[in-house]
C-alpha cells in the first residue's frame, strides 16, 4: 500500500517556523523582558519579575498556521505579592509594561497579555504568582477572577519525560494541531492535542501509520468518554466546557479524517492519490503531494514496524 511516511516528514519540515521569524521572536521577547523588568523597577520595586518560556515552543511542537503565523508564551512570574493586589491588577501592569512596544495596542485577555507584531506573530504574556513561597505550583492571574492554580513548567516537564528519543510524538502533535487549524471551526486547541497526543500516542516507524493508530486510539477513547483531562497541575478537564455542538464537529471530524487515514494506509496503492486524501485534512499549503506511482505491499508488511502505546498515563 502506499508509503507517505517520506511525505509526513516533508509535511513535518514545512510546519516548522522559518528561521528568520524564530530570531525576529526571540528579539522580540528580549525586549518585552527588558521592559517589564524596566518598568516594574521604576513603578513597583517591591515585584521583581521572572521569566519562563513554556508552551508550544518549549517542548517544540509549535507550528506556523496556515496564515503562516505563529505565537509564543513567556510567562512572567513573581514570587512575593506584598500589596495583596488582584491578579487581574498584576495583568494590567505587565500590559501597562508592554504598551507601545508595536503599533498594536496590548491586548488584556482572560489569561494573558498578548502583543501583535506585523510579521506575523505574536506573544503572550500570561502572569503567575508563588504565594509567599509556600505554593509548590505557582497560581496563574485569570482576569476579573480569582488566581487559579497553574504550573506550565510541570506540564513540559512531564511532556519531555513521555516524548520518545526518535521525536514521533513531537511530530505526532504537530500534525494533530495542523488538522486542527486547517478545519477550525471551534476546533480544540494545540493544548487540548497535545495532553490528547500524550495520552493515546501510538509507536510505529512510520509517521502515516503512528498517525492512524493514534487517530484511532484516540476516538476509541473519547467514545467512551469525552474528555481531556491535564496530566498534571491543575489536573482540570479540558473539554469540560464543550458544548454537544462543538462535541460532534470535533468527533465528526475525526471520524471523517479516520475512515480517509485507514484508506491512504491500508487501501491506496497510489501515493498521489494517498496525498490527496491526507490533503484534504491536514490542508493543502504544507502537506506535498505524493508521486504517481503505485506500491504493493501485503497488509502484513504495514505491522513490520514498532507498535506500542503510550506510557500510563494517570489522568
């Protein structure tokens, strides 16, 4: 059957963002850390901000969408609140801090700060505190809410124990975050795949067929409950506020996207004909199309390779 393995990997590399705009990001988040660190030396000394890259790019499944744009998180972090402000006060310092850094004006989301940058990208700044030091997990500042206990660090901590040395999860996770930008639709979020990808990921030594197994593990488990709890601190459910509309488009989807994965792999000769099945999910800007040559194999050879689950996950 065909072999798009070489094409997922292809895929893999055309997610990736293009040097230049990586550089242009990191020189932008230095000087997003100098003004912070600026500003509350000058206006509140008493916070003493710290910065930790976490998210996407931290355990590196980050991915250009298919607007080519792409995000980074840097979370700011303080340790002491000796005036006792709210966290929504922390948000709006930190925005405070940032304002005329583009020509976009700060944006103060629910859980974060986010700064537009006209090459395509941006930053959010999410706020965290460690409560006179006796919290093992920071709490993170939720907008016109209460400080909510968070810890991004855990998370990449345990995403980096579960990857496999080869970086099939890693890719894995990119293609389910692809899928989901080329659908949107009120599609899950790139955290929502990723703990999805840690939890239901299948080994192979093939990129199409890890895919496939993983498509399948995952809907097999979501039948039989939906949900995507988080591995580690605050340990919440991330679906827990989806709706049965946005509950079917997301099985629905899935659904379509198995039944064209088990024809490409196990059914499709061709590998062009493959690509297009597989380009009509994953989208048409970064998934190649394949050759016009026909492969045949027994449905045997497609087990030659490593197949295994993912570690326990206790979630």
């Amino acid at each position: 059957m065909a072999n798009c393995d070489s094409l997922f990997k292809e895929f893999d590399a055309n997610l990736q963002i293009p040097q230049p705009k990586k550089d242009q990001i990191r020189k932008s988040n230095k000087a997003l850390r100098d003004q912070i660190r600026n500003y509350f030396k000058k206006e509140h000394p008493e916070y003493k901000p710290t910065f930790y890259i976490q998210g996407s790019s931290k355990i590196r499944n980050r991915i250009r969408t298919k607007d080519d744009t792409c995000d980074q998180d840097d979370g700011v972090y303080f340790k002491a609140n000796p005036e006792n402000v709210t966290g929504t006060t922390l948000q709006k310092w930190v925005k405070d801090a940032v304002d005329g850094t583009t020509d976009a004006t700060p944006s103060h989301r629910k859980k974060c700060i986010t700064v537009d940058y006209k090459a395509g990208y941006n930053i959010d700044l999410p706020v965290f505190l460690f409560d006179k030091d006796k919290d093992s997990h920071p709490k993170l500042a939720v907008k016109n809410e209460d400080f909510k206990m968070d810890d991004p660090k855990e998370f990449v901590e345990e995403f980096n124990r579960r990857k496999d040395s080869n970086g099939q999860l890693v890719r894995i996770t990119r293609f389910l975050k692809a899928w989901c930008d080329n659908k949107r639709e009120k599609m899950p979020n790139g955290l929502s795949m990723t703990v999805l990808a840690m939890k239901y990921y299948q080994k192979h030594d093939r990129d199409d067929i890890s895919f496939k197994y993983t498509l399948t593990e995952i809907e097999r488990n979501l039948k039989v409950f939906f949900s995507c709890v988080m591995p580690t601190t605050p340990y919440d459910d991330l679906f827990a506020g989806y709706d049965e509309d946005r509950r079917k488009n997301f099985m629905n989807n899935l659904a379509d996207l198995i039944a064209d994965a088990k024809t490409a792999v196990d059914a499709e000769e061709n590998q062009l004909n493959a690509s297009k099945l597989w380009r009509d999910h994953l989208g048409k800007t970064y998934f190649p199309e394949g050759k016009d040559v026909k492969e045949r194999s027994s449905s045997a050879a497609l087990l030659t390779g490593t197949i295994g689950t993912a570690r326990p996950y206790h979630g």
